[in-house]
C-alpha cells in the first residue's frame, strides 16, 4: 500500500509473476472521456512492467463469517473482535489500549 496504481499478478502453477504499475494519467475530466482515453492507450506504454517486489502470497484462507452484533454487515472472522461480549467487526470496535503498544 504505497499509493501508486500498481498491481501484481502471480500465477501459482508456472511460478511466473508481473508488476504493472500504470504509467499515465488522463488529462480528462469526464469519467466517459478517462476511460475511452485509456482503452485507446498503447498497453505498452500504459503500464511499467517489471517483476513483482512482493513475495509470492499464500494461497488464499476461508474463513466463516460472522453478523457484526452492532452494524449487523457480514465479516470475515479474522476480522471480528470480541467487544462487551458481543461479536463486532473492526469499523464498529472500539478499541482498548491504555498503554499504546
Ligand atoms: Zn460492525
């Protein structure tokens, strides 16, 4: 999370990978008019292309999901934290740390 549009792509079979990192950005200010000045952009010169910096991640978990007990969206439950014993996810936790750490 740098705030660069940049985007990588693995593939988990033959171990290749990609970095695209775009490498204009439209004059227009129409969303109609940025997007067909994109589609009609060279790829090539539209994106860097390197290899990727980020080490290849681990294959995606399944987690069960859970109702937050106070805005009532479905959460994931790596991200669902016990608060007031109710199940909560984080936008509504409100979290204790009196020491910082
Ligand atoms: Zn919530």
């Amino acid at each position: 999370m740098t705030g660069k549009q940049a985007y990588s792509f693995y593939n988990r079979t033959s171990g290749e990978n990609v970095r695209l990192v775009l490498n204009y950005r439209s004059d227009k200010e129409q969303k109609e008019q940025i997007i067909n000045d994109y589609l009609n952009f060279e790829p090539e010169k539209l994106f860097k292309v390197t290899k990727t910096k980020i080490e290849f991640p681990e294959k995606a978990r399944l987690f069960k999901s859970y109702k937050c007990e106070k805005c009532g969206e479905i959460t994931a439950s790596n991200y669902i934290r016990i608060q007031e014993d109710k199940k909560v996810c984080i936008d509504c936790f409100n979290n204790y740390n009196r020491f910082k750490v």
